[in-house]
C-alpha cells in the first residue's frame, strides 16, 4: 500500500491522467482512478473535491455541469490545454523519481 | 432514503463562498455520495449500512469545508492583489514617470531652490502639479478593485515607494564604494534627493489618493464584504 505522502503528490498526475481519455465527473474520476490501479489509490470524497477546485483554478481541468442519460446534473471535468501541457513533465518527472527509487532498492537489495 | 442535498448543507453551512458558489459546491458533492450510496446498495448492502459507509468519505466535514475554502480562494488572492495593488501602482508610476520624461524633453526647466545647509533643490512644477490627478487615479483604481484603504494609499504612491526603494539601495552603496566626495556634501545631496523627489512628491500624490479614500471608505467596505 503507498503512503499518505506519496499519495498526495502522485494525486494530481492521476487525475490529469484519467481525464486525459475524457470528460468525467468526481465520482466516476475516483472510481476509475481506484479500478486503474488496483485500488492502491483511494480518493474519498474529501481528499479529491478540494485538489480538483484547486487544479481548476489553476486552469488544468474544467468543470461544467452536464445532464446525464438519466437526467441527473453532474459536473464534468475535462483537461484544458493547460492542464494537457502539464501532464507530460509531470508524467516524465514522476518516472525519473519511481526509476530513481527502483535502481535505488535494487542496489540496495544486491 | 436520505435527502444527500440537505445533508451535504447542513454540513458546510459555514462554507464561506459567493451563494452561486456554494450551491453548486452541495449539490456537487450531495451528487458523489449519492452516487457512492446508491452503488453500495447496488451491491446488496441494507441501505442505514451503505449511508454509514457513503458518509465515512467524510470523516471531517469542518476541514473540508476549511479546504474547499482554500482551494477556491488561494489562487483568487493573486489576480485580487495583482488589480489592487500592483496594477494601479505600476500604471501610477508609468504615467509620472513619462510625464517627467516629456516635461524634461520639451525643455522645461526644474525651479532651484537653495536652502540653507541642504544645497540645491530642484523641483519640477507642472509635474509637481500633475501628480494628485496620479495619485487619485491609482486609488481609484485600487478601490474598483475592492482594494483595502492600505492599497489604495500605496497605490496612490507607489512611484515615490520605488525611489525611496533606489535611496535606500544607493545611500549605503555609494557611502561605501564613492570615496572622491566628501561625506557632508553626500549627506546634503541624499537630503535633497529624499525632500525633492520622494517627501514632496509623495505629498502631492497623497493629497490625490486622500481624498478618493476619504470620499469612498463605505464603498471599500462593501466590495471587501462581496469578495470574501
């Protein structure tokens, strides 16, 4: 299981991950976040709505409230060209440190 | 069943947001835990237990709402700071500056008054003049911005805060590094800076801004109220 403090860093780069196939909104992001990576990480209602307000301020994501099939108001969130930007450095600098770390516990194991 | 929508507005009455905001905000989140609610039911489990555990993806509602708060109004403070202060601040210092720099290119002359013991004093009158309209424009910009009786003030007179930022910057310098000159006559000429183009300066720009605070406070106080 990953830790609380690797969880929060990763936590923006799952979400710009997941939303990069689509709109979604809150409920279905953690569900999928969850499913995608065999549940090693959770987002509860109150870790992932103040990080998504936040990373909307931010103008990475966009929220828009949509009508479902059912005729339930949802709020949406989709990746903005900002946020796609940074996907890609973030993606590259979190596999530089898992890589990093990976060389690091393999020597050490040797 | 329980009302999700009520719960989740019971929960963050104290969220402090625009009303607009704050709906959306419950109805946003009263959507996730009844979504998650009916999943669990979905799943088979007896509808108090699914409730239970729906409500366990809050375990602190007063720091969710501490959060949410945070979230939303973090990145607000810079746009706020930027259109109250530095904004009218910068365009106050802009527009004395190319003033003096056309008043110097069309040739007008600074009066020179001597005082005794300070040398010289110059004093560009027209530009002089001028600097209240600057001074009143920068606080009243700040004030449409909701800007505080402080960001007003200094924006009002920012040009005359970035100079007394040079002096301050320049006096140790050349103490230290200029030896040619004899301290007393440095000493007279850094009093003649600091009275020529800071305190008088930073007087007819204050009797600009002043007046737009004094004529508006009630106005300040109602936009701060709005934006927080």
């Amino acid at each position: 299981m990953i830790g609380p403090g690797i969880k929060r860093g990763t936590a923006e780069l799952a979400v710009l991950s997941v939303l990069e196939g689509g709109a979604l909104h809150g409920y279905e992001m953690a569900r999928r976040i969850e499913q995608q990576t065999k549940g090693a990480l959770r987002f509860t209602l109150a870790a992932l709505y103040p990080m998504l307000y936040r990373m909307e301020q931010r103008g990475w994501i966009r929220g828009a409230w949509e009508t479902s099939s059912n005729g339930r108001r949802r709020r949406c969130y989709r990746l903005t060209p900002a946020g796609r930007k940074k996907l890609s450095p973030l993606r590259k600098e979190w596999s530089e440190l898992f890589e990093a770390l990976r060389r690091l516990t393999k020597v050490t194991h040797a | 069943m329980r009302d999700w929508q009520e719960f989740v507005q019971s929960k963050l009455a104290g969220l402090r947001l625009a009303p607009g905001e704050k709906a959306e905000v419950i109805e946003e989140l009263a959507a996730h835990l009844q979504e998650a609610y009916e999943k669990l039911c979905g799943r088979g489990m007896a509808e108090e237990l699914a409730m239970q555990k729906a409500m366990l993806q809050v375990p602190d509602w007063n720091a969710l709402q501490g959060h949410i708060h945070a979230a939303k109004k973090r990145e607000d403070e810079m746009p706020n700071r930027v259109r109250q202060l530095w904004f009218p601040g910068f365009l106050t210092l802009t527009l004395s500056t190319t003033l003096l720099m056309i008043l110097q290119k069309q040739g007008w002359q600074p009066r020179i008054i001597p005082s005794n013991g300070l040398g010289l004093m110059l004093f560009y009158v027209p530009w002089l003049a001028v600097l209240p309209l600057f001074g009143a424009l920068g606080a009243y910009l700040s004030l449409r911005a909701g800007g505080s009786t402080r960001a007003m003030l200094f924006s009002g007179v920012f040009p005359v805060l970035t100079l007394v930022a040079c002096f301050f910057v320049i006096v140790p310098f050349s103490l230290v590094i200029d030896r040619s000159v004899a301290l007393h006559f440095k000493i007279e000429g850094f009093l003649n800076v600091l009275i020529g183009w800071v305190l008088v300066p930073g007087a007819a720009l204050l009797a600009g801004a002043l007046p737009v605070q004094i004529l508006h406070p009630r106005k300040v106080d109602s936009y701060r109220v709005s934006g927080s």
